[in-house]
C-alpha cells in the first residue's frame, strides 16, 4: 500500500508503544554493530539513528498532545 509500516504500527498500537519499539530495535541496531555478516557498520549505524530520530518525534508528539 502507500503508507509506511511504521506509520501503520503508530495507527494500530499507537504512538508511546512504537516510541518503545524504536527504542529497542536502535539498542539491537547498536548491539550487533560490526558483527552482523553482510552489513557494514556504517549501514547499522544510520539504522540506529533512524530509530532513535523516530522514537524522539513520537514522543514530542505524545507530549504535545498531553500538555
């Protein structure tokens, strides 16, 4: 379809619960960093980055909706 997965996730579990799973699929992205076969650091980095950038724009959206 035309809407993103995470945007779906956000729809169905809602913002603070995909907040939480960006948040540990950046730990996982940082855990496994160099030592996944097939994936540069470089690529696993910038996956974290997206994850922790996403779960940061989740919960400034939480908070603007509860403040």
């Amino acid at each position: 379809g035309s809407k993103e997965v995470i945007d779906m996730m956000v729809a169905i579990w809602g913002k603070e619960y995909v907040s939480v799973h960006c948040e540990i699929t950046a730990f996982k992205y940082r855990m496994r960093l160099g030592h996944k076969p097939g994936q540069t650091s470089a690529k696993e980095l910038l996956k974290a980055h997206w994850y922790e950038k996403k779960a940061k724009e989740l919960r400034k959206e939480l908070w603007k909706l509860n403040y």
